[in-house]
C-alpha cells in the first residue's frame, strides 16, 4: 500500500452526508451533464481526462510521483486506441462520479461496482473486469459471512461493499474509512474484527503483510465499469469500442497478467 496511515472512522456527521451521496450525485447529472465533452471535443484537445483514485494498489496507485497500476495502464491503452492522450486526476473515491457530472474530467476508472443506483447517475461501460468483495482478519478471525455476525467490519465509504457488509452485520458493526489503507490498518491494528474489500485488493494485501493476515471467503460478486457522463453517448460508445479492441488484440491479456498473473476480464 502506499499510505498507511491510521484513519479514523467516519462519524454520524459523515455518515448523514453519505446519505445525501446518490442525491447529490443525481442533481449533479441533471444540471451539468449536457456540458460534458463529447468524443469531437476530446479529439480536438488531444487529452482524455480520466478521473481516479490512487489509493487502490495494484489497480491505479503511486510509486513516489509516478502513478501506475492495471486500471492506469489499460486507461492509456483505451485513449491512445481513441487517437489521444490520457491526462489523469486524483481524487478522493466519493467525490468521483459526481466530479464527473461537473465535468471535472471526461472519463472515470476506478473499479467501480456496476449498480442500478450509480446507473442512474452515470453511464457505465462495458465490464472493464470482474471481483468481488472477500473478507480478510487476522488469523483466528472469522472467515465467513456467518462468522462475521456481531463482528466489528471494515471498508472504504462510498463503495458497494457497504451495503453488502449491512446486510450481514447491520450498521451497528461497521466501521468507515476514507480509503482502502485506513480500514486495512484498522484490521492489522485490532480496531476490527475484519474488513471486506476487493478480491485482488485483498491479495494484494495478504502478500504484502505475509502471515498477519488470512482471506476468508468470497462475500458477493461483482462487474466493474468506467463511467461517462450520463448522456455522454459519443464518447461510451468510443469507449466501449476502444476496450473491445484492446481486448481482441492481446493488449488487454498483457496487461493485465502484468498485474494478477491471470486474464481478469467478465467470463
């Protein structure tokens, strides 16, 4: 990971605002995304700009100043296979999608769980890959969803892993953490009991800390998208085309055995 340092849950405060999330993020649709550039306008400039956050190794994550990671090298692929440059942004996971309908930036790749609720707002290409959330703890830890009832579980706000996490263990038990290395240190720390998150996040994790931490089970599954703006058609569908080529051609297998050692795109 390249942050380590302990966060601290989010309070009732954090929580209210993560209520008003969808709303904002749909009012944001509405007013603004007839601004949003469409592929013409892209082309013209030279420059697609991609919406991320860095905090998620081994998808987009910093080494030093130099952003890398598997969502970071098939971004550039998919614009230099629309004939520009990717120029990419760093932002706070939540305020993603809705910086997108502000027209921040043109495009969004950050492992985004494809839901009804977030399609209301944005529009998703095609799976870019597929996970699901599993549990890791320290050994000794529970492993399975019946195992989690009445434990204490962390994950990242604004992901699709909080209302799975509900569903087992209710908003009692869980804890919120701006980023993915807030909610693991709180794990490696004893603060939680465990904490669910995304697949070969996770791996990537138990690799890193070696024997202080076991994976449980596989909580539920997933496709993840990129998002435009809704309405943003030209450029979905340059988008679209672009990752299907990348994935005919061999570039996205490359890439991504890079990464996992294995072909992650939707069976």
């Amino acid at each position: 990971m390249t942050h380590t340092t302990t966060r601290q849950p989010l309070t009732r405060l954090h929580l209210t605002r993560l209520t008003l999330t969808l709303g904002a993020l749909l009012g944001a649709a509405t007013l603004t995304s007839a601004q949003a550039r469409t592929l013409a306008e892209i082309k013209a400039s030279g420059t697609l700009k991609i919406g991320t956050n860095a905090e998620f190794k081994p998808f987009t994550y910093f080494e030093g100043n130099t952003m890398k990671g598997f969502e970071y090298d098939l971004g550039n692929a998919i614009a230099k296979q629309m004939g520009v440059k990717a120029e990419w942004i760093n932002q706070p996971f939540d305020n993603l999608l809705i910086g997108l309908n502000q027209n921040r930036f043109d495009l969004v790749i950050s492992s985004h769980g494809i839901t009804p609720e977030r399609a209301r707002a944005v529009d998703f290409s095609l799976p870019h890959y597929c996970s699901g959330g599993v549990i890791l703890s320290r050994p000794g830890g529970p492993k399975t969803a019946a195992d989690l009832k009445g434990k204490t579980v962390s994950t990242q706000v604004g992901t699709t892993y909080v209302d799975q996490i509900k569903k087992v263990t209710g908003d009692r038990n869980l804890r919120l953490f701006p980023n993915n290395a807030g909610a693991l240190q709180a794990l490696m720390s004893g603060r939680v009991d465990a904490m669910v998150n995304e697949k070969f996040y996770s791996l990537e994790a138990l690799k890193l800390n070696g024997k202080k931490l076991q994976q449980g089970e596989t909580l539920f599954q997933e496709k993840l998208g990129m998002a435009v703006a809704k309405g943003n058609k030209t450029l979905l569908g340059a988008v679209n085309a672009s990752l299907k080529t990348v994935q005919a051609n061999g570039t996205y297998a490359k890439i991504s055995r890079s990464h996992f050692g294995q072909d992650v795109r939707c069976r």
